[in-house]
C-alpha cells in the first residue's frame, strides 16, 4: 500500500478520535446557512437575480468550513512535531511528500464530507441543484481542492512557524477574503467601488462564481474554467509551499 | 568507503563537522566503525553525541566532511541508509492518540511489509520489549515514561535494522527498566549481530554495554578505546581519599604533589592512580598528618570510566540515578555537566529546533 494512504488513513482515524476538531466547523457551516438564507433570502427577490438565495449562500458557508477546516492539517503536523513522531516518520524510507501530504489530504477528505453533509442539509431546505447530479458532484470536488488549497497553506505556516496557536492564527486570517467579495448580493447589485475591485482580485470570487453557476443557473463553461484553474493553481502554489517549507526545515537529505 | 552488499554493518566518519552559527556542535570527527560491535559514545549534555546521531541517521545534513552508513553515504544515499537503520532518539516519537499496535503496523507498512506480516511483526515486537500485555486499546500517550521508550525501540526495529541507533536510551528510565533495555540491547548485539551505536551520559552503562568507547567533549573526540584500555591509561589502582571540607580537598591535592603527580581533586574527594596503591598509603598517610589535614575516608580500587573522563575533559560526568521513573524528568545536572559554555549551550538549543521542524 502506498505509504500516502498509509498516512492518509492515519491521518482520517486520529481526527475520528477526536470528534472536537470536526464538529465545531460542521456547526459553524450550517448555521452560516441558516442564518444568512434566513435573514438574507430576500435579496432573491431582486430584478434580475437568477435561481434562489440558498443556492447563492451555500458556497459561502462552504468556503468558510475550508478556511475553518484548513487548520487541521496544521495541527496535526504541529502535534507530530512536538511529539517527535515527525521526525520517527521522516527516519523511514517513506516520501516526504506522503509525510506533509497526508495530513492535508486527510483534512481536504474531512472537509469534502462535511460539504457534502451541509449540501444535504441544503436539499432538504429545498435546494434545487441547476446543473443536476453531475454539478452537485462538482461542486464537491470544488470543495475538496479548495480544502487542499487551504490545508497546504496551514501545512506550510505550521512548519515555518512550529506554532499550533500561531499557525491557527494564520488560518483564520484569510476569513476576510470571503467576505471580500459578492458575498451576499451578486456582482450586479454591488455598486461600493473599492469592493468591486477587492473582489476582482480575490480568489474566492472565483470559486463563488463556479459553485453558484452549477447551483443556480447550470453549466457554464467560462465560470467552471476559471473556478476551477484558480482553485488547482492556488492548491498546487500552497502545496508545493508546504514541501519546500519540510525542505528547508528538516534538512533532510534526499 | 566500504562495499555494500547488503550487509554492510559499518559507520564511517572523516572530519566530520556540524556548527550551528560559529559555534560547532561537532567539530571534526573520525570514526570507524565495524560492523558487529556495541560502539558506546559518552559525553555530558552539549558534548555533541546527539547532532552526531542526527548526522549519522540522515536528519541533520553536516557542514563539512562526510559519513558513511551501512556502506551508503549518508548525505547523497539517505534513502538507502535508512533503509538500513534503526533509531531511537533520546526523545521518544510516537502518535499518542494510536495503540502499540497501530503504530508498529503503520511503522512496518512504511518500510514495505505487507499487512499481514506487519501485523505479525507486530505481536513479536510487542513480545519483544514487554509489552505484550498491555491492553490493545490502550494508546501511547497513556503509557508510563519507560514504556514510551521500550516502544520507542520496539519501533526502531520494525525494519530488522543492520544497524541501531540508540540516543541516551534509558535516560530517566527507573533502574529496572534500564536492565531490561540493557539486555535486549545485549541480544540484538550478540544473537543478530547488529551493530549498535549507543550514546549515553552514565558511565555505567558505557562500561556494562560497549566494546569500544568514544568519549566526546565539546564536539572532539577525546578519548576512544576499549573500557579496560582507557581505564588502563589512568592507572592500575586508585587510592580515593574523602575530606570533610572541600577545602581540605584542594590542600591535600597540593600536599601530595610530590608522592602521586597523577591525581585529580572533585569536590571533598582526591584520587591517586598508582601501579600498586597499598604500597603508597603508609607514606600519603604521613604526608598528610605532617601537614595536618584531617582525613575522614581512604579506599583501594580498580580505576573507573569516570576517572577516565575526568582526566580526559577535566569534569566530572553525571553519576547513575537511582529511582528516576519518570522519562522526562532526568537526573539532576550537577556542576560541569552542561558544556559550561553558554553561547554553545544556545547554540545547540537552536540546533533541537533547526532539526525537529
């Protein structure tokens, strides 16, 4: 077996074993659901908006549980360092790419279920999913590699910092990009300057964009495309950060 | 560089240097080891015994010089070597959430075995270090300190290592459990023929373990040999002699200058090293009411590794510890025992952080 599943696998069991590290996230994603399509919903009855509110939110809580979820994949690793097990696991034959990886695949895993939880949690609140099957199961994998964006940068602060409460820190700090955005209006509606330009250049929207295409208004190619080339790019930059910060810090030789 | 046809057992080491800053942690050292041999490296905290294994095990690249392991050099070959090793750090690494179990399963199947035999390998590990009846569900970071480090080996020989590094491994560990690493150490030794290389700071169990000794002291070798040969270089016989005061200590050490020119003073006591001690007591006696110190003891005996030390680095190393349960709290740091240097100290404090990441 693969020593990346290996870790995987151990990764899914100890975060199993403490169901305290998950469910706070899974909370929070579901009230963000109830709360903003509950006091918000009218927003869908503006000229012009397409499909429903909750369709619109969702991604929002979605997005946020990655950003609160990405920490779990830094703490595991800080805990691993602080323990010793790292340097036990890094005095194997096993990659050190399994070794960092593990842990942010197993977050990105825990993460993927919790959405796919919160989304059927939003069908029974009677979402109706625009691009059907097929887009509900894409949005999922949305999820999952925007998960991995995340976790690879926790993975990364967690290394450079050996910090569990700064690497944490450094995790939440990217909460205000989801607000940075056309977080609860669509773009038409948004007419405040500065955040029209803070979201163009933030990623987030993007991922918003794609989410809300398949939910709201079915398969857009253009939305998807950039959705998704700005989620793998943003997953491969903090992945390939969390590898060379291993690199540097354990100076291991290949 | 030795061959390696897959049993290569040896350790190699040319000028090999790791400083930290402008402080080296070692500083030039050469070794060669063969392959077979309980090799035992002695020092005081800060001697540098724990970067060298860092070194040697792949973890901690050096900043000059080059070592082989198991005939594969360690900085271009790490793969390789750890393939071929076992290690025990000085701080045990395991997964307190998992069971003894788990982890040498999880720790077999990173090194290539199958489930099956993972498992399998498993139970006799378990056999092994004693811990076969602890509760399977209970997990490590429930385990007491001594049981945390004979797991720690348990899983440093998942691989059936060719050669095993163990890193101060029974420091803090109550004398019982300090036997038991002691004599399955001497059983991988004698009945696997694995090469082990054991850094400690208790003389004792350099002398009980080790067939050849390095003692290390500020990042140099300073002594290497068998047990008996380093005793021998300071003397056949020792006369100790105990004083009341410290005081009294440092004016016999002058007084018998002239009688025993080998002789070292540490604390109340002096120790004279002669061919044949009992011939000289009648004469130290004298000399010693002459100048009227008050002597309260006088023992005969074989010389120790402490006086080797003592004599080689001009400090007392630390004595054995009785009843010291608990694995982190380690025995007390008498005087000289840190490398009473302190930029050094803060160096290789520095050096734990740039290793552990």
């Amino acid at each position: 077996m693969s020593d990346i599943l290996l870790l995987i696998g151990r990764s899914l069991r100890n975060a199993l074993r403490q169901p305290a590290t998950i469910i706070p996230n899974i909370a929070i994603s579901v009230f963000f659901l109830f709360v903003y399509n509950g006091g918000l919903n009218s927003v869908a009855k503006l000229p012009g908006f397409q499909g429903s509110y909750l369709g619109f939110i969702l991604p929002v809580s979605i997005v946020s549980a990655a950003v609160g979820g990405a920490g779990l994949a830094g703490q595991t690793l800080i805990k691993d360092i602080d323990n010793g097990y790292f340097t036990k696991l890094l005095l194997t034959p096993t990659r050190r790419l399994a070794v960092i990886w593990g842990p942010m695949i197993a977050s990105a895993i825990i993460l993927t279920a919790q959405v796919v939880l919160v989304m059927f949690i939003a069908l029974l609140m009677g979402l109706k999913v625009a691009a059907g099957p097929g887009g509900f199961v894409l949005v999922v994998v949305l999820a999952f590699f925007w998960g991995m964006a995340f976790a690879g940068y926790a993975a990364f602060m967690a290394l450079k910092t050996k910090n569990a409460a700064a690497a944490q820190a450094a995790t939440f700090a990217f909460f205000p990009l989801i607000f940075l955005s056309y977080t609860f209006v669509p773009k038409q509606y948004v007419t405040t300057g500065w955040l029209k330009v803070a979201a163009t250049i933030n990623p987030t929207t993007y991922v918003f964009d794609a989410m809300r295409s398949l939910l709201n208004t079915g398969w857009d190619a253009s939305s998807l495309g950039i959705g998704f080339a700005v989620t793998l790019g943003f997953a491969t930059l903090t992945g390939a950060m969390a590898l060379w910060a291993a690199r540097g810090a354990t100076k291991l030789a290949s | 560089m030795a061959e390696h046809d897959g049993e290569d057992r040896t350790i190699t080491a040319e000028g090999l240097r790791r400083t930290f800053g402008a402080v080296p942690a070692v500083d030039g050292v050469d070794l060669h080891i063969p392959g077979g041999r309980i090799f035992g490296f002695l020092g005081p905290n800060g001697a540098g015994k724990s970067t060298l294994v860092k070194i040697l095990t792949t973890i901690l690249d050096p900043t000059a010089g080059k070592a082989t392991v198991a005939g594969y050099d360690v900085q271009r070959q790490g793969g390789k070597v750890r393939e071929a090793i076992g290690v025990a750090l000085q701080d045990v690494g395991l997964d307190p959430l998992m069971t003894a179990r788990e982890l040498l399963v999880l720790q077999s199947q990173l090194f290539g075995k199958s489930g099956e035999e993972a498992r399998q390998k498993a139970e006799r590990l378990l056999v092994t270090v004693g811990l076969d009846d602890v509760d399977p569900k209970k997990r490590a970071g429930a385990y007491s300190g001594g049981m945390k480090r004979r797991l720690d080996l348990a899983l440093a020989l998942v691989n059936d290592p060719r050669i095993l590094f163990l890193d101060e491994p029974t420091t803090g560990l109550d004398p019982a459990s300090r036997v038991g690493i002691w004599e399955e150490v001497r059983r991988l030794n004698e009945e696997l023929g694995m090469t082990i290389f054991l850094t400690t700071q208790y003389l004792e169990e350099a002398d009980r373990l080790a067939d050849e000794i390095a003692i290390i002291d500020k990042g140099k070798i300073v002594a290497r040999g068998t047990p008996d040969e380093l005793k021998r270089e300071v003397g056949d016989e020792v006369v100790e002699l105990q004083f009341a005061q410290c005081e009294e200590a440092a004016q016999a050490y002058d007084a018998l200058a002239g009688i025993a020119p080998n002789r070292q003073a540490s604390g109340h006591d002096v120790r004279l090293y002669f061919g044949r001690a009992a011939e000289n007591v009648p004469e130290l006696v004298r000399a010693l009411d002459g100048a009227g110190i008050r002597l309260q003891g006088l023992t005969i005996e074989q010389p120790s590794l402490d006086d080797v030390f003592l004599r080689v680095t001009g400090q007392a190393l630390e004595h054995e510890v009785d009843g010291a349960g608990d694995a982190t709290a380690g025995p007390p740091a008498p005087d000289g025992l840190a490398s009473g240097e302190p930029a050094r100290d803060a160096a290789l404090a520095a050096a734990n952080e740039e290793v552990t990441p």
